[in-house]
C-alpha cells in the first residue's frame, strides 16, 4: 500500500461528521503524482486489493451510494430504434433512438454508445457498478424504448432477453473489464431462453425484476403470457390522464377504459403496475390535473408506482407547432408547484412515487420546466405547510441499522377491479420508516376460478416483495441490516395466513427468475409460469 493511499482510507475511516464533500476534500489533500485526484474506481481497486474489511470504508468510497440502496441494483437498457403505433402529440421523434426518447438522455447514451447491443449494455452497466463500489448480485432489468409490445415476440423480443440474461450470467465476482459492443443481436430460440434463465436462477447476478415499458392498448391476455415466458414481472404503462377530452386533444390514441382493461389484466396476472401520469397536456389545466390525479386511485387503477412527468415542449412534435403558434402555453413554475403540493400528498401509503420528472438535459426543453430539483422543490414547499408524506419513497429506510425491537406491522387493505389488495409491511415503531413490504392479491370468486391464466385459478397471488436496504451479497449475513433480518420470510408467512383466511388453499408467487431459489427454500414449487405454494 502507498503512503498516499494508506493515509487516504486512515482518514476516511477517521472522521466522524461525514458529509457529500468530505471525500474531496480528503483526495485534494492526496493527489496522485501526476497532479490529479484519485477517482472512485481507483480507491475501490485499491480498497479490494488490499483486501481491507471495513465497511465504513467501503460505503463511504462508493459512487452515487442511492443506486443500491433500495436493496438491488437497476440497469436500465433501451430496445432499438423502431417505429410506436401511438401518435402523442408530446412525444420526441429523434430517429436515433426508439420512440419517446432523445439521444442525450444518460440511459440513451449508453444505449448509442453500445449500438442497442442488449448484451454489451447489460454487461457494461454492471462492470461499471461493480467498479465504483456496488453489489450487482440482485439486478433488476429496466427494458426501455417506446412501446415493447410492438416488436415482434420471435425475431426480436426473445433473443434480446436471452442476451440480457447471458450477460447478467458472465459477469463473475472478478471480471473488471468491459466488452465491445455488437451491431446484431444473435439469433435465440425460446430453448435458449430458458437455458440462460435456469443458469441465472444460481448465478453470480441474479435477476430479480424484469421491467417492460408498453403501451396500455398493446396489452393482451397473449402478450401478458408471452412478457411473463421471457421473466417479466413489473409493466411500466403511461396512463397520462383519465380524461378522455384530454386523451383526444393530444392524440393518444386510446380512451380511458382502455388503461383499466390494461391494468385488470396485469393484476390478474399478478404484475407489479408502474404507470406514469403527466399533468400540462394540452387542454388541461390545473384543477383539472389535481382532480385526475386523485381518480388514479380508484379500483379500476390504483398503480403499485407512479412516475410524474411534467409535459416538456421539444422541437419537431406537434406540441411545438402548437406552441410556436401560442395555441398552447406550459404552467410557470409557480403553477406546476401548485399542482405538485397538491397532488403528491395525495399518493397513497401503498404506492411508490419514483420520479417527478424525466431526465432530459434542460438543452432539449423549450419550453417548461428545466429545473432537475423540482421533486426537492415541491417536496421542501409541502413539509413547510405541514403535511408529511407517505408514499413508500418518502418513507424508505435506505441504509440505516434495525432491529426487530424497532419494527411494527402494518396491513392495508383496499379493493381493486379484481378483487382484494393487502399491502403488508413492516416500518419503524419511532419514524414511520418502511423496511420491507408484499403485495398480496386476493381476485373475487369470478376471476379467481376463471383467471385467463389457468395455474392461477384458485390461488391467491403474491405481486411484489421488496426488503429496502442497501444490497448485500445473496450469502451475506448481518443480524443489523434488513436484507438479513428474516423480514421478508416473516412477510410470506403473513401472507400465507391472509390467504387461508380468505378461504383459499393455493398461494402463488410471480417470481424473477434470480429469486426462484428463495422461492424454493420457503416451500413453493415452479409451475409453467409462476411459482406455488399449497396450503394445509
């Protein structure tokens, strides 16, 4: 070990008031010989070379610590470049990339720079995490780009998950460096797909989301079946708005009861539900937007996440000539504020607010907000007039220390279009901090003896278990974090009860394909699709 870097992690491991610029202002005390200051990777490298074993080391030498403290690691991934039946009137049309999306977004780069490679884009995002600190042995797969559903199931759709899988099971524990991308994507039969994912079920990165983005109108019992054969388990939809006036105007192309159709059929199937909802449409205004957000939660939608996306003019869209022609106007930012303070308080305890706005570069925007703090803005402007939020974001427990002395349960029930929803979770007795959570659906008589997909018939559906925390090896014990405290066995056991008290014999899970031995080790066995548990 070199002095330099001797005295570097002496001082890291020293300091008690540890803040954003702390390191900084300790490498600027340290540079290299060269007159430059060590980069993240660098001290990362050199941390796992000296085989030093402190965490408090490890956590504070991390780059951009948030990406894993929601217990996994996200790789999002764009599809290619290909053409959306919707005609919005909102959305960019960049021919270098898919439908929605503009090149310089940071995702969108990455995906540019590996020629929408699925492989090389998987691959390299996850040596990339690796290599600034991050565990990536739980992944989630964000697939984007438009409208998934539209590409063809057998010529597109399959070998790019067969490849996202094959990617997640070469990475290994010591492999540090990145692949070269390919201009093609490999020809995959539905054999290679299933053999990639049985690898991933014991792999070093297992997979434990895969996330598809499509329209609600391309939403069938078929193409539910087939995003369910490639290991889906969460849809992201855009809801946009329930006002059908509203929906016509910007040429969506789709009226609201086609988004309850879409969101029915998911939960029966049981998908988690992202939806993503915009207020500035044209048309709207905002006693219109707070009225349509307070409807996303009745039973015919009910969203599990929610991402809010302001309305931002680009140029070459409708939305710009209607600009440019002063036939549309965006809030001010005082406006969008109203409309924020008045909406997100109103997001349910069972939902997870992700995002309040996209990330496009400023450069891009015409017109409307420009500001990437505006979620903080909002935020600081609804805590001074009181009110505390309750979403499951604003109550993370990121990576704080629990015990089971601190915790308490707490089930909240609410109906769906299919039935019964419990949202079971365990959250701080002190601060209302959320440590992990099930989503438990309990469908009607009806759609439970005639479910579209048969192995669910008559059985209750687990959707969705989450242990918040910062993520730890798949091995890893620690009596103190909530990876490894057993909430998430105590949760099944919750549920199970739920279930027979509902009358039913049979719980299924929609299990990821890297969560399948987790699965197995708490009773349930694999069927076609799903995973199920009979109960005594």
């Amino acid at each position: 070990m070199n002095t330099k870097e001797k005295n570097i992690f002496t001082e890291i491991s020293n300091i008690k008031d540890w803040d954003e610029n702390s390191l900084q202002k300790i490498l600027r005390k340290y540079k290299k010989k060269d007159g430059r200051l060590y980069r993240n990777d660098e001290l990362v490298k050199a941390y796992k070379n000296l085989k030093i074993d402190n965490r408090l080391i490890a956590e504070r030498i991390r780059l951009k610590p948030t990406r894993t403290n929601s217990g996994v690691a996200t790789v999002t991934i764009l599809t290619k470049p290909f053409p959306c039946p919707g005609r919005c009137i909102f959305c960019p049309n960049d021919p270098s990339m898919p439908k929605s999306y503009i090149s310089c977004e940071p995702g969108a780069q990455r995906a540019l720079v590996s020629h929408f490679d699925p492989y090389a884009q998987v691959y390299n995002r996850l040596i990339a995490l690796k290599n600034i600190g991050h565990n990536i042995q739980k992944v989630e797969l964000l697939v984007l780009g438009g409208s998934w559903s539209a590409y063809n199931y057998k010529s597109y759709q399959i070998p790019f998950i067969t490849e996202c899988f094959r990617a997640l099971n070469d990475v290994t524990e010591n492999i540090i460096e990145y692949v070269q991308p390919k201009d093609f994507i490999p020809d995959h039969s539905i054999e290679d797909l299933e053999e990639e994912q049985i690898k991933n079920e014991h792999a070093y990165c297992r997979n434990v989301g895969l996330v598809f983005e499509t329209r609600p109108d391309l939403i069938t019992e078929e193409e539910i079946i087939n995003m369910r054969t490639l290991g889906a388990t969460k849809v992201q939809i855009g809801i946009q708005t329930l006002n059908d006036e509203i929906i016509e105007a910007n040429s969506i192309g789709r009226k609201t009861k086609v988004v309850k159709k879409a969101i029915k059929l998911l939960r029966l199937a049981g998908f988690k539900i992202h939806g993503h909802w915009m207020p500035n449409l044209y048309k709207s205004n905002v006693q219109k937007d707070i009225d349509d957000y307070k409807k996303l939660w009745q039973k015919d939608i009910s969203p599990d996440e929610l991402k809010i996306y302001p309305t931002s003019i680009i140029e070459n869209t409708h939305l710009y000539n209607l600009y440019k022609s002063k036939k549309y106007l965006p809030y001010t930012e005082e406006e969008l504020l109203t409309v924020l303070s008045n909406t997100i308080p109103y997001t349910p305890r069972y939902c997870r607010l992700s995002r309040i706005i996209r990330d496009i570069p400023s450069g891009e925007i015409v017109a409307g907000n420009k500001k990437t703090n505006l979620r903080q803005i909002a935020e600081e402007k609804i805590k001074k007039e009181g009110i505390i939020l309750k979403d499951i974001r604003s109550r993370e427990i990121k990576n704080e220390n629990i015990s089971w002395d601190n915790l308490q349960l707490e089930i909240i029930k609410y109906r769906t279009s299919t039935g019964k929803e419990y949202f079971i979770s365990y959250k701080t007795k002190d601060t209302d901090k959320i440590c992990g959570f099930l989503r438990l659906s309990i469908p009607n008589i009806f759609n439970r003896q005639f479910n579209y997909i048969r192995e669910l018939r008559n059985s209750s559906i687990i959707r969705e278990v989450h242990v918040y925390g910062k993520a730890l090896n798949i091995d890893e014990k620690d009596t103190h974090r909530t990876q490894h405290l057993g909430i998430g066995k105590k949760l099944l056991e919750i549920a199970e009860d739920i279930t027979r008290k509902n009358y039913i014999k049979k719980i299924s899970v929609i299990s990821a394909i890297g969560t399948r031995e987790y699965y197995k080790k708490n009773g349930f066995q694999k069927d076609s699709l799903y995973m199920h548990k009979l109960l005594p």
